[in-house]
C-alpha cells in the first residue's frame, strides 16, 4: 500500500522532468561547441598552410628570377649553368633561413639547362590545433586540399604535418638582353636602386 503513493510521485517527477524545457539551450550550445572549435582549428591551421606555401613559392619564383636574370656570366656553358644554380642556391638559403613554421624536407632541388632554371621545395608544415586535439585520423590518411592536391595530413612519428612540394621555374632567350626593372612601391625611398 505504501508503494502505490511512491509510484505516484516518481510518475509525476518523470512526466515533470519530461515536460520542462529549462537547460536545453545550454546543452545544445555544449554540443554545438565541439564541431565549432573543430573548424575554429582546421580554418586556422590551413591558414598557416596556405601563408607557409605562398610564402615558400614567393622564395622559389626570386630565386629561379635572380638566376635566369643573371648576366655577365663568364665561362663554359657548363660553369655558367653552375653558376646559376649557386645563385638560386644563396637566395633560397638566405631566404629560407628567416621561414619559421615549416621543415624544409632535404635539400631543394634546383636544376638548369641553357635556357631554364627550375626550382623544387618540398616540406612539412606542422599542424598545431589539431595535433593538440588529436582530431585528424592516426593513420596515414591523404586529402586532396588546396588548389593542387599538394598537401596531405600524414601521421609522422606521433605528429600530424601538412606536406608541401613547391616548384618554380623561369625560362630565358640567349638571344635576347631586355632589362626588367620592378618597383612595388614608388613612394618610398630607396623602391628602386640600380648599380
């Protein structure tokens, strides 16, 4: 007899707890916050991809320009192609020296014939939110993203990278001499210097 007013009363709290709404916002907002701070982690990440790689193409275009723009070069053909290549060599050094965020993989590859000079960096960029969030797959898992499909999110030695492969190349006519003088900004002293 006691247990039927027992009943009652958990029937009555059930119906009464199905019934209230109260909380709901805060449970939804709880549950919307984990996709939201995955994207908040993939937008930032692939930011920092994409300022590495053009950062890393604007390296490997003046460096194949300063070699084909090269002139007065002296010697076999053979000493003027390593000649260029020296040239391309120093400025991605130097340039590569002040990159922070990436991992140039091996050394960049430069080759030169008598017309061409070509440029190739590869390297690994690697991902910080979302190795913190131990989001992405833990096996090798490729994505196509990006405008060239260069980049995948691979698992390496227990960190996530994005891989970068970079190319450049300038192309020259041994017959023709044209001077190309750039300036980006001509308000500022100094825009152009000629020697």
């Amino acid at each position: 007899m006691h247990m039927v007013p027992k009943v009652v009363a958990a029937v009555r709290v059930a119906c009464s707890f199905r019934s209230d709404r109260r909380g709901n916002v805060t449970l939804v907002a709880a549950l919307a916050a984990i996709p939201l701070a995955v994207a908040a982690g993939l937008a930032i990440d692939y930011g920092r991809v994409s300022r590495t790689r053009d950062h890393l193409q604007s390296v490997a275009d003046s460096a194949v320009l300063a070699a084909a723009s090269a002139r007065n070069l002296s010697g076999s053909a053979e000493e003027k192609l390593g000649r260029r290549k020296q040239i391309a060599s120093n400025y991605i050094d130097a340039a590569l020296a002040s990159v922070s965020d990436v991992n140039i993989s091996g050394q960049p590859e430069i080759t030169a014939s008598e017309e061409a000079i070509t440029v190739q960096i590869h390297a690994t960029v690697d991902a910080s939110l979302m190795n913190v969030a131990s989001l992405l797959p833990t096996e090798g898992a490729e994505t196509g993203a990006g405008d060239g499909g260069d980049e995948a999110e691979e698992k390496n030695g227990g960190t996530r990278a994005f891989d970068l492969s970079i190319q450049a190349k300038a192309i020259w006519q041994q017959s023709n001499n044209y001077v190309c003088l750039l300036a980006l900004n001509p308000s500022v002293a100094n825009a152009l210097s000629v020697q």
